[in-house]
C-alpha cells in the first residue's frame, strides 16, 4: 500500500471512530473532549493526504475565506463555494420549518420569543423586521432533542471548567478534613490526578490551533479564541456572518431606503431570476429571503471604469509634438 493510500485509510477508520463516539455520546464520559481529540488526528491526516496529492488552490471563498477547487457562484468580486450557498439556502422562515417537521403552527416563532431567543448571539435564531428567521440545523440541535435547551447554554468547554471547579471544591474540603477519615490520602490523590487531567485537557483546548472544523463551511477553524459551539455543532465566525446576511426583503427595503414592496414587485417581474438560480434568493413560507450580495449586485453595480489610453508616439521628435499640439488644443498655450 502506498503512503497517499495508508493515509487515506487512516482518515477513514478516525472518521468512522469519531462517528461511534457521536453515536454514544450520552453514554460515553467526556465525549465532546474525546471528539476534539479525534478531530486534531483528522485534520492533521487530512492536511498530510492533501499535501500529497493537491497543488495548494489560492482560490477562496469570499465568505467562509476556505480554498475552493471552483467557485458556484460569482458577483462581481464575490466567489460563493458551494458549502457557503448551502448555508444560506437552510436559513429559513418559522413557518417554513414548521410545515417542514409537521408542527403546529406558531411553535417556533413561540420558541424564538422565548426558549430559544438567547440563541440570537449565534445568529441561527434573528429578528429581521417583524419576522423571525431560523437555521435549520435549530432542528437537530433543539427540536429533535425534546426541545431542550440546557446542552445549548453551555459549552462543552464550560463544562470541563465547571467540573475542574467541582474538583477542586472536593479537594479544598478533604484537605481541610485532614488525614483522619479513611482514605483521605488516596481521595486526595485521585482528585489531583483528575484535576490536572482536566487542566492539561483546557490547556489543550484553549491554547494556539484548536482543531475544530466548522459544521457549515466543513473547513478548519484558524481563527484566534473558540468557535460557536452548541452540542457537538461548531459554528465558525465566517459562517455566522454569512447567516446574518440573509434577510428578508422588508430589512432589505428598510436598510436600503426602498419604496416599501419593490423588491417583491421585481421578484415577480422576473427580474432576479438569475438570483433564484444561483440559491442567493428565495421565497420562505409567503416571504421573500436573499443574501444581501443580491441588492448590492443588482441594485448598486459596481461601475467599471474604462481605462484611458493616450496614443504617444514611440519617436521623440513625434513625442514632443505630439504634447506641443495636445497643450494648445487645451488652451495653455
């Protein structure tokens, strides 16, 4: 076997071993952490394998800034990958995601005015004129987890700092008990074991590259401090701002200074088509959403400026007549 197939093997079995450890994460002690550990071995796997076979791409996505090998969409100076257009076609309406999942109608927008309106720090819950807009990965992460909210309050990271607290709260009251119950020493000694266990682990977590990979834009999080994390979904900073910039076409009317219903009125017209096409425009329940790149596109065109050519003659005799006869036409002499 050669060195790009053993690699590529080995990506495979991690892959398929984080996939368990997902799997048993209820069951399985610190699996978030277990998860972490097994997304470093991914990625250095999989950066070695592509060092192997890829030339590296210098062409990036304008919004998740990851190589892409080609590009599904273009405005003007702006490249989507196709990871990025998935993005923005899964931010949807709440009756959109109600009709999705068969459920009653006002569930969500309910949820968003209440259980899950903290999430708008995320962006994957936001108030776009008087509707709510939602990601549809709130789906997996809340609805399909009873609709609860307490493993979306804290991060796994704050959790293992909770716990090293916890552990040096009980170390704190067995040395203040002394040696006099039984077994104190080996408590003692377990509970230093755990604690620097756990502090070598945050060591690890919140210091230079951290091995997490965005569940959006699938690409390696370079970014300075943590990512959005939310269960075992990570969201990075590039792909929160691409889910901001989709709204409906009221904000967009509002933000833009339009005449109320113009956008739609040119929807209809089918005057953004090509938009609908690209997956940068779409109607969500009885409403209108797009990626803001659509107004700015084409609404406000960037005007290309031809460049100036002035024919100067390659003889100097020429030359100098050439800019004599140019000065009297404009009247300096």
């Amino acid at each position: 076997m050669s060195i790009i197939d053993g690699t590529y093997q080995q990506i495979l079995a991690l892959n398929q071993k984080k996939e368990d450890i997902i799997t048993l994460k209820d069951e399985l002690p610190d699996a978030p952490y277990h998860i972490f550990s097994i997304n470093a071995m991914i990625r250095d796997a999989e950066m070695r394998y592509e060092r192997l076979i890829k030339i590296p791409n210098k062409v990036k996505c304008s919004q998740c800034d990851q190589s892409i090998e080609e590009h599904s969409v273009r405005l003007n100076n702006e490249l989507f990958c196709n990871h990025c257009v998935r993005t923005i076609s899964q931010v949807m309406n709440t009756s959109e995601m109600e009709e999705r999942n068969s459920m009653k109608a006002g569930t969500v927008k309910q949820d968003c005015n209440n259980a899950i309106k903290f999430l708008q720090k995320t962006s994957l819950v936001r108030k776009s004129n008087k509707c709510w807009l939602v990601h549809e990965s709130l789906i997996e992460l809340f609805y399909h987890a009873g609709r609860s909210r307490r493993h979306l309050e804290t991060s796994w990271v704050d959790e293992m700092e909770n716990h090293i607290k916890q552990l040096q709260n009980q170390l704190r009251i067995f040395n203040e008990l002394g040696s006099s119950p039984t077994g104190t020493t080996l408590q003692v000694f377990s509970l230093n074991a755990q604690i620097n266990d756990y502090e070598h682990r945050l060591k690890t977590v919140q210091g230079g590259i951290h091995p997490f990979r965005c569940s959006q834009c699938n690409g390696w999080i370079r970014a300075v401090g943590l990512p959005i994390l939310l269960g075992h979904f990570t969201l990075c900073h590039n792909c929160k701002t691409t889910i901001e910039r989709v709204m409906t076409a009221s904000e967009i009317e509002t933000r833009f200074n339009f005449v109320p219903g113009r956008i739609r009125k040119d929807i209809h017209r089918g005057l953004l088509d090509k938009y609908q096409e690209m997956g940068l425009l779409r109607q969500s329940g009885s409403i209108w959403i797009m990626h803001v790149s659509v107004i700015k596109d084409y609404y406000f065109p960037e005007k290309q400026e031809t460049p100036v050519s002035i024919d100067i003659p390659p003889s100097l005799l020429a030359r100098s007549a050439a800019i004599l006869q140019r000065k009297q036409d404009s009247g300096y002499i």
